[in-house]
C-alpha cells in the first residue's frame, strides 16, 4: 500500500479541552475547512473639520482651515455632495466664501477569523513516538510526525503516540486564529452659504441747490430827468415848475 509522508505540527485546545493533532502538509479531498469569523466591541472615533470656500476651478477646490491655511483639494468627484440649506450640492455650485464642515466618523472593529482544517483517518502503522500512519477515506495512507507531548482524542479518550493501535479511528485537526481590525469610514459634508452682502449706505440720487433771487435793478432814467423818481422830495431851495 503506498504510504504519503506529512508533517504534524503542535495545535491549539478548544475550550471543551479536546487537544488535536494537525498537519502543516497540504491534505487531500478528506480535509475538511470551516471558517468562522466573531467581532467585538467596535470603537468609533468623530472627528470635524471647517473649511471656507477660497476658489473652484473645474473638479478642484480650494479651502481656507480653521488655521488659515489654504488646502487644496483635487479632483473631487462628481458624485461628491454636501449639504447646504438642505439642499444637496456638487463641487460645481460651490461657491467662494461658503462654509463647509467635514464630519468623519471611523469605526474600528475587532474580529477573529477561527479557521478549522480536520482530517479522519484509521492508524495503519504507529512508530511512537515519532510518527502515525493514517489511512484515508479515499484507502490512501498519509504519515504524520507526531510533535513531543502531543495527545490523541480516541474516543473520548485522551491517548499519546504509546496508546495508539492499528484500526484506531483518529480525527487530526488544524485551528489558526487570525486576529484583525476592520476599519470603515463615513463622511458628511454639511455648508452654509456665505452672508448677504450688506446693502450700501442712503445716497441722495439728486441733490436741489435754492438760490436766493437777484436783487432788483434800479430804474433808468430819461432825458432831462434829475434822476428823481415822484416819490422823491425835492430838494430845499429848488423851484418846481407850475402845472398849467
């Protein structure tokens, strides 16, 4: 019968106390994989940034931080959108001097992915305390090293290499448990439109200038005349001509 060498290497005991026999050698059709995944107490960490709109050409932006620092944002996508007023708006209708705040939330989660490779054989040969040959399900023979103080579950029974006999049905098994952090985040981009422009002070569209009237001019006077109007006395000593 032909006989296949692979290598056993030391393994992990659930918590029922079942301790396992592994194999670090790849097995054949008989080997069986169970993967389960369990995830903790996920973590989330938020985290808000304000910016003022400064300049958009085409898909890139430009920002002033809350240090006054200009940041340059390229190529935002079209899909982008942030919250203005409640209305949702793309990187094309920003404008200068908007306000925008960046919330981003990042969730970390811890998981173990538990990968289970078992394998069930009878002992065709055993060679303590170095070695057990297994026969297969498929009548191929496979050779395990068998590492120092390994135990063997037979049937309830917690055996080592000395225990074993032919005909003896064995299950090996591999656990790795593979710790590991998955980590998401979510951003929201709210805005606020800049303030109105203030309305520039009242200015009088026409301004009226009164001008006082000229003062009237003195009458002329005719030929002869002692440029005395009627109203005027005559002077002392002078002889008025009689009226017919």
């Amino acid at each position: 019968m032909k006989v296949t060498r692979t290598t056993l290497s030391r393994t992990l005991a659930v918590a029922a106390g079942l301790v396992f026999l592994a194999s670090t050698a790849a097995m054949y059709a008989q080997v069986k994989t169970e993967t389960s995944t369990t995830s903790g107490a996920a973590t989330k960490h938020v985290s808000v940034e304000h910016g003022t709109v400064v300049a958009v050409s085409g898909n890139d932006l430009w920002a002033k931080d809350d240090a006054g620092q200009i940041r340059h944002f390229p190529n935002v996508p079209e899909s982008a959108r942030v919250t203005v007023d409640g209305k949702q708006l793309g990187i094309h209708d920003l404008k200068p001097g908007m306000t925008i705040s960046r919330t981003t939330i990042t969730t970390s989660t811890p998981q173990m992915t538990t990968t289970v490779k078992s394998v069930t054989g009878k002992v065709w040969y055993v060679n303590p305390p170095r070695s057990v040959i297994l026969t297969m399900e498929d009548n191929k023979n496979q050779e395990f090293k068998i590492p120092n103080g390994q135990k063997f579950n037979v049937d309830g029974q917690m055996l080592d290499a000395w225990g074993l006999k032919k005909g003896m049905k064995v299950t090996a098994t591999k656990v790795v448990e593979v710790p590991e952090t998955v980590v998401t985040q979510q951003r929201i981009l709210a805005g606020k439109m800049p303030p109105p422009q203030p309305p520039p002070p009242d200015q009088p569209i026409l301004i009226a200038v009164v001008e006082a009237p000229p003062a009237p001019a003195p009458a002329p006077s005719g030929p002869g005349s002692s440029g005395r109007t009627r109203a005027d006395p005559a002077p002392a000593g002078s002889c008025e001509p009689r009226r017919q």
